[in-house]
C-alpha cells in the first residue's frame, strides 16, 4: 500500500514510518522539519520510503501528493495545549484547516487514519468511564481543533479515527513535555517533583503500540471504517500521584510532594474505557512498567 504519512518526522511518525516500511508498505513523508530533526536517518536506505521538505498549507503540494496514495496518516499537527495556546491562529491552520481540505482532496477509494486525542473528553465524571459515545467536551483550543477535525473526517471520508491516551516512550525525535516522559525524567534527573492537583487522572498508551494499531486498522479497515476508537492501557487510569508512585518503584529516592499552591493549567481529569478497539481484536503490547524502564534508560544518554 502507498501510504502518505504528514508530520512523519515527528514524536509519532519517527516510530511509525519504520514500522510501516517494515511491514511492507511504500511511504511517502511530507514534513516541514521545522525543529532540523535528523529522526528519520535509519530508514533514508530503505527503497520504499520518499522524503518531501514541505508544508501541509502548500495546497497545490498537498493535493499533488495525496492523489499519489491509497492511504493518508495525517500526523502533522501543533500539539498540546500550551503549544496551541502560544500561537492559536497556527494550530487552527494546521489541525483543522488541513483536514478540511484533506477531506476535500482524498477519492472515495482513499482511505484516512487519524490520530486524534481522548483530550477531547475534557473533564469526566467521578468513576465513570469515557466511550466513544460519551459527549465531547474539549477544555482547550488544540481539543477543540481535533474534535472538529473528527467530526469532518468521520462525516466526509473513508476514515478510522483513534482518540489515543497519552503517549509515552522512546521516539527517535524524542519529546520530554508528555506527561510521563517528564515525570520519568524529573524522576531520573532531579530525584524529586511536586505535583499539584495530583487526584487529576489520565489514561496512557506506549508510543509502539501506536504504531501497532494503525497497522491494525490497516488490516481490518473494512470493519472499522466510520468509527472513532479509544486507544490506551486499560489497567493505566492513573492519577498524577499514583503514576509517581509507579515511577518511585524503579527509582527508590523519588521524592513526591503535593502541594495546593498553585493550579495546573492543563484541567484534563477523566478515566478512559479502550473496550471497544479491544473487541476488535487489537491489545497494547507495552506496559507502562515496561515503558518506565526503557525511559530510564534513555535518559542515561540524554540528560
């Protein structure tokens, strides 16, 4: 399959592309590079893989290249709340204004696989898990710009959509701003943090198994197609203290401290249930204690 992959040199698209020319897919990479990453290196000898310098806003580009593929992965994307908060009008253009021409562009024979966030849960209930029919509520401007692209992909397109967890693990672009990634590393580097609204909860997925389900999708798409899916570990609903505590299990002298000082910012609170991309015969392959120990090891090299 020809698969066009944008942002494929990001956190993601760097674990994904070699898994997908891997499993024998020819993929095209358009990314506009913008933080000079060299993520991509180990698989610049691989036949099947084609690297475009370029801006998913170059309407013309994007429409050239999308008319060349049977399958869009759209992965270019401002990420996060307080990147999108830093420059709102940017990640209106690149979350939202690209999949609006994106589902202008794509023929009925195309197919999308889109990553989009269980961010857009917002706030949940107290020992309630959000499904895929739980109401949207996004508390932020990137949440709000990935549930309107949801909606048109799902409305407009041959589409699969995954609403991941928050991500963890080792990228060859690597980012220390998710919440484990950070945690692990103030764990391994300072040796202590202080959390602040620890109960507020989240549910979590391993980079790999990002990568594993789109593969998945890939190989059961005809049964999948129109439908939103929750991707994350069932058994890591975890609050910010009790993810500490996790960590403090493999760095003994973790110190955790609570503090009522100040506010977090970012007000996600929700449990998440993965039931129904689990019936669909698709399980995660990577704990989170598992993934804790690979962090820990990067950042032996990295700090």
């Amino acid at each position: 399959m020809k698969i066009l992959i944008t942002g494929g040199a990001g956190y993601i698209g760097s674990v994904l592309v070699p898994a997908m020319l891997q499993n024998g897919h020819a993929v095209t990479v358009l990314d506009n590079f913008m933080y000079h990453q060299d993520s991509l290196l180990g698989v610049c000898y691989h036949p099947h893989l084609i690297v475009i310098d370029g801006d998913v806003r170059n309407k013309a580009m994007f429409k050239k290249e999308i008319s060349k593929h049977d399958l869009i992965i759209p992965l270019a994307a401002i990420v996060g709340a307080p990147a999108c908060n830093r420059d709102p009008e940017l990640a209106t253009q690149i979350n939202l204004e690209q999949i609006l021409n994106l589902a202008k562009l794509v023929g009925r024979n195309q197919r999308v696989l889109f990553p989009m966030t269980n961010s857009g849960y917002g706030v949940g209930q107290n020992g309630i898990y959000c499904d895929e029919t739980t109401p949207l509520n996004p508390i932020s401007h990137y949440g709000r710009t990935k549930v309107g692209a949801e909606k048109i992909l799902l409305e407009q397109c041959s589409a699969v959509t995954f609403r991941l967890s928050t991500v963890f693990g080792a990228s060859p672009r690597m980012r220390l701003d998710l919440l484990i990634n950070d945690f692990v590393y103030r764990a391994y580097k300072d040796r202590f943090i202080v959390l602040f609204e620890s109960q507020f909860k989240r549910n979590f997925i391993h980079i790999r198994d990002i990568s594993r389900v789109f593969l998945h999708a890939i190989d059961h798409f005809d049964s999948m197609i129109g439908e939103a899916y929750n991707v994350g570990l069932s058994q890591s609903n975890l609050s910010k203290l009790e993810l500490c505590e996790k960590i403090k299990l493999q760095v003994p002298d973790f110190h955790i401290f609570k503090s009522d000082l100040a506010e977090d910012p970012d007000k996600r609170d929700y449990i998440v249930s993965n039931e129904k991309i689990e019936a669909t015969g698709w399980r995660p392959s990577f704990s989170l204690d598992e993934g804790i120990r690979e962090l820990i090891k990067v950042y032996r090299f990295l700090s």
